[in-house]
C-alpha cells in the first residue's frame, strides 16, 4: 500500500515542498532514500519506539520511505511526524483521504511526544501559498506560525492528537494569534532606558544622530566610561519595526531556531552582541548545516561588537560586504544561500592597550606606536563604513553624585521617529534607500548641498584637522541628518560643524595629543 504526505524543507529563507511517499510490502526491510542527513536517517529508531509507546505495532513488513525530491537534501528531524503517520496509514490505522489537506512537520520523542523544530514560520507562509487547507505543528511552534492568516494551524503534543484528528475522532481546534494586537502590545516594553545614564550629553546626541540617520556608529574610551551600558539602550530609542519588518527577523530567528517557545511575533530591534571569540561563520552565517549567522540575526536591529580590536581580524574584515549590500551571499560546494542582513553596526572599543590614553586622572603607559599599531587591528576600509567616531570620557563622583535624571528613551524616540518620517518622504521615490546612511555619491549631489559658507567651513576642518579623504562623504551624511532632527530642509553650517566633531579618529594627530 502506498500513500503521501505534505511536508516541508527550509533552504536559506524560503520553504521547499517535500513530498513523503510511505510504501509497505512483503519483508521486513525499512528503506529511507530521498538525500536524508543523519538526523532523518536516525528517524526510524525514534518512529519505531514512538509508535509502540503510542499503543500500535511497528507493521512487520518492509517499509520504504521516499522524500521526494530526491535532488534537494533532506536535514533534520521535521520529518518523523509525517514518517511515522504514513507508515500507521499503510495498516489503515489512519484514514489517508485527509492527507492532502495538510502539511505536517515535528520530531518524535520516544514516548510519542512531538518536540519543536526549527523553521515553522516559513513552512507556514509556503504552505498557505500552496493553498493547503491547513498546518500541524508542535504545539511550542504554533504561534510562530499562526501568525500566517488564511491558514489553519494545529498545535499538537503527542502524534495521538494528530491521528485522533486525522480519523475525525478528535478534531483540533486551530490556533489563532490576533498578530497586530500582539505586535503593538509589546514594541514599548524596553527594559534599559537612557534616563538611567548620567551625564555623557555628547555620546547620548551621537547614539540619537545615528539612531535617526540609520549610521553605524564606534565609541572610544577608557574602560568603565559607559560604552556598553549606551549601546544597549540604543534599540529603545530607534523607530518601530513595521510589521513586514517585524515578520522578516521573526522569519530569520524561526531558521535559525531562536525563538522563544510560543513566541509570535518579534515586536523589537534585535540586539546581538557576540563575543570576540566568534568565528567568521558564525558571525556571517554558514556551516555544513546552514544557519543564519549574527549578522542576520540583528537583521533590523543592532549589532554590537564590544572591544573592537579583540576581534580576529578575518572575522571583522567579513563585516566589509555586508555593511555595503546589506545581505550576506554564501556559496559552499554543495549550496548557494543568501540571508538579510540591514543592521545598524555599533562597535566600541580602548583608546590603547592600557586603555587611559586621554584619560583625565590615569596615566597612560602605552607610546605613540603602541597606540597606532592598536588603533591599526581595525582597517581603513572598514573604519570607512563608520559613520560617526565618538570618544567617551568617564564621570567623577561628583558629575555621577549631583547628575540629573536625563531624558528618556521615548522622548528621544519621537524625534527619532520624526527624522526617519522625513527620509522616507525624501527618498519614498529611490530605490532600497530608506535612511540617510544608505545615500551613495550620486544621491550626496542632490540631496547634501552646501552653501558657499558651509563648503567653506567644510574644507577648513578638513584641512586643520587632517581629516582623510574618506570623511568627507561620511561627514555629509551625518550632517544631513542633524538636520532632519532640526526639520531643516538645507544643511547649515553648525550641522557641518557637528558633523566633523563626530570624526575623532580620522584626525590625523589623535594617537600623538
């Protein structure tokens, strides 16, 4: 006897369709082809003991599986679900009529529990635009994808549920996630916020410039100054996601098997902070089970690399592609996948190896050439991608002691919010170009020009300062968004000025003060 089921298999962000063939005859043999990985292989050990603890019979006959298609390799153990359905309808244990209504994926425990897997999101979207009538999930992964309208989803916890269902002895009930109501509930709920940063006025304007613009943003300073602290209240202060922004990270984090268990969706700016010891692949994503890496888990949020020039320097010179295109391109031997990758890229890191250079009461002991060959880990072309350079300086007892409580994240998010609306209207006719940090030169000509006074103002800091060739286009930008702050529609020249204040490290004496 031979039937099929509906499943599916997740290459990069998209879902393939995959057809499971079930065929029972006379033996005793159990056949699995189809390009299964281990993990699908080792299927029948957990089908097998699955089906016996649920009160059947592992038929006693051979038993071939075929995952077609049989050219797209098979990984994980979404399958056993519908392995273990299809091998109980070829005894007419369960009424096969209704197969073609549904897709089903989940892994089996061995007392027949269903565990969750990684995914479900995706699988939900290409199955409703292949007009199946309805989903079956494990009941952790249900919401994930109940949030797919047009769709039944069916949680289930142990595969009795699903053949009670399937034989119209106990029919489920589907899930239904009210998606903007949940989305809306939960974008304000930040824990940090910056009224708890003592003074730091100068950093605090930085991280609202480069939250309003879309800029990446590096801060240098001695150790204890705030850096990380900052960092971590950026995402309370950058606009909304939007809800198709929202259901690409939740696509991303559902591949990657990051959601929390009965997650929806994800209502805030990621914020992924790796540690230095991280890998290139697992920063840009990869392996020989391919996965998101860190860059497209921050995907419309934040990635935040503290110390800097701790970080390998293969793994920072992979950020160069990235951070230009904004989607990372993996091509290995046997696939060719690409993940989203939009983030705003935050980075801090020590004035030197001592980390008090410049600081106001500890002595440094590093030389000038130490201090160089420090600040040389990170290469020019990366530290061209960088917006806006920010030096931090730590407070005394008494700044800490007498500061006043400053503003609060949401009161800066207004402003923020009100630039971004500007840009939008700017660039509503440019394609792939949101926010001011995405402008190329052509879009600098038309929307960045400077009056004679501020051209002038310009080329004298440039000239003072030693700032490098590469600042200039940098120091337009963010210019032009300290205007968007100030709804200005032309750039002034105490926006210029601003603007080249945020240069720190490009001065050409700033290791030698």
């Amino acid at each position: 006897m031979l039937v099929k089921l509906n499943s599916a298999a997740v290459e990069g962000m998209q879902a393939t369709p995959v057809t499971i063939e079930v065929n029972s005859a006379r033996g005793t043999r159990f056949a699995l082809v189809g390009l299964p990985d281990n993990a699908v292989r080792e299927s029948h050990e957990r089908i097998m003991a699955a089906i016996q603890n649920s009160g059947y019979e592992f038929p006693t006959q051979q038993i071939t599986i075929n995952l077609a298609p049989a050219d797209i390799r098979k990984e994980g153990s979404a399958y056993d679900l519908p392995m273990a359905v299809g091998i109980l309808a070829t005894k007419d244990l369960v009424k096969s009529d209704q197969f073609h209504r549904y897709m089903m994926l989940g892994e089996l425990s061995l007392d027949g529990s269903i565990l969750p897997v990684r995914g479900a999101l995706p699988i939900a979207i290409k199955a409703r635009e292949l007009g199946y009538e309805g989903l079956i999930v494990p009941e952790e992964n249900v919401r994930e994808a109940a949030v797919v309208n047009k769709l039944k989803v069916y949680g289930v916890r142990h595969m009795n549920q699903v053949l009670a269902h399937l034989n119209g002895i106990h029919p489920l009930e589907p899930e239904f996630v009210d998606t903007r109501a949940e989305f809306y509930a939960h974008q304000t709920d930040f824990e940090a916020d910056f009224a708890d940063v003592k003074g730091q006025q100068q950093v605090k304007r930085a991280m609202e410039v480069a939250a309003a613009g879309g800029h990446n943003l590096i801060m240098i300073g001695p150790p204890g100054s705030g850096k990380s602290m900052m960092a971590k209240r950026l995402p309370g202060i950058l606009p909304p996601l939007s809800l198709q922004e929202s259901l690409e990270t939740t696509q991303i984090h559902s591949v990657a098997g990051r959601l929390p268990s009965q997650c929806s969706l994800i209502a805030q700016r990621p914020f992924r902070s790796p540690h230095h010891t991280i890998s290139p692949v697992a920063l840009v994503g990869g392996g020989q089970n391919p996965q998101p890496g860190e860059i497209s888990l921050a995907h419309n949020g934040v990635l935040f690399l503290d110390e800097l020039p701790e970080f390998q320097r293969s793994v920072l010179e992979v950020l160069r592609q990235p951070l230009e295109d904004r989607t990372i391109n993996i091509n290995r031997a046997k696939y060719s996948i690409s993940y989203p990758c939009s983030f705003m890229f935050i980075a801090s890191m020590n004035p030197c190896p001592c980390g008090y250079y410049n600081h106001p009461k500890k002595a440094c002991v590093c030389s000038p050439g130490q201090i160089q060959r420090y600040l040389n880990k990170i290469s020019g072309p990366l530290m061209d991608r960088i917006d806006l350079q920010c030096e931090i300086m730590p407070l005394d007892f008494e700044e800490i002691s007498q500061a006043a409580p400053g503003e609060t994240s949401a009161v800066i998010r207004e402003r923020v919010i009100k630039a971004r609306k500007i840009q939008e209207q700017r660039f509503i006719n440019v394609k792939g170009v949101h926010c001011n940090a995405q402008m190329n030169e052509k879009h600098l000509q038309t929307y960045c020009v400077l009056s004679p006074e501020s051209q002038s103002l310009l080329r004298t800091a440039m000239e003072r300062l030693q700032l490098s060739a590469r600042a200039y286009s940098r120091i337009l930008k963010v210019a032009r968004t300290i205007a968007d702050l100030e709804a200005c529609e032309h750039i002034q020249s105490h926006h210029i000025a601003e603007a080249v204040g945020y240069r720190n490290l490009d001065r050409g004496d700033w290791a030698e003060r």
